[in-house]
C-alpha cells in the first residue's frame, strides 16, 4: 500500500524515476528515487520542512577509504547515481497524509530547480 501510494503521490514530478518493475510483486523495506537535479539541495530543503531524506550510496564504494587503492575503471553510472539516490521515508506508520506531504515538498523544489535553470 505504501508503494502504490508513493508512486501515485509522485508520479507528475518530471525527471524522478522510481527502480525498475516498481510496483511488479517485488517488496522493498527502503523507498529509494533517482532525482532529476542533484540530491544535497533537494535533502537540505526536505530537512528545512522536518522531512529526512538522504543520499543513498553517499559518494559509491569506489570513494571509501577502504577501497582507495583498487583498480577501477571510470564510473560514470556510478557517479550519477551516488550524486542522485536519495531514500525518502518509508515505515509502517507512514499513512497516505504523510506520504502526500513529502510528494508535494519534493515537488515544490524540483519545480523550483528547473525554475532556476
């Protein structure tokens, strides 16, 4: 219920893409988007309306300390995403009400972004 409720909430944002064959059986415990604008902007507008947001992969793997010293090809997919994912809220207790209102922020500010380009 909550997936079909995001996805009608969010469904006119232009540019937003939720992941591949959402809503096709499969079940998820994250609510992640792919943002048409860069996610930083998008996360510090939601938390200035009390909603939490934040990047998903952060800046990918291939940035961690932990694998600095890797061999890696360019990553280009890679990049665009960890500059784009951000998991939006989603719990049990998140009614239809709720999810409107993250919608309609995150509306407002990609609408504003392009706006501004």
């Amino acid at each position: 219920a909550l997936q079909r409720a995001y996805a009608a909430a969010l469904a006119d944002i232009p540019g937003l893409v939720m992941a591949p064959d959402f809503l096709d059986g499969w079940v998820t415990s994250t609510f992640n988007v792919v943002l048409p604008i860069d996610a930083e902007p998008v996360i510090e507008a939601l938390a200035r309306s009390g909603i939490e947001a934040r990047r998903w992969w952060m800046d990918g793997s291939h940035r961690q300390p932990a694998f600095a010293d890797c061999p890696r090809g360019d990553l280009p997919v890679t990049e665009f995403l960890a500059a784009r994912v951000v998991g939006l809220p989603f719990f049990l207790d998140l009614d239809a009400t709720d999810i409107q209102r993250v919608a309609d922020e995150l509306r407002a500010i990609v609408d504003q972004s392009a706006q501004v380009r």
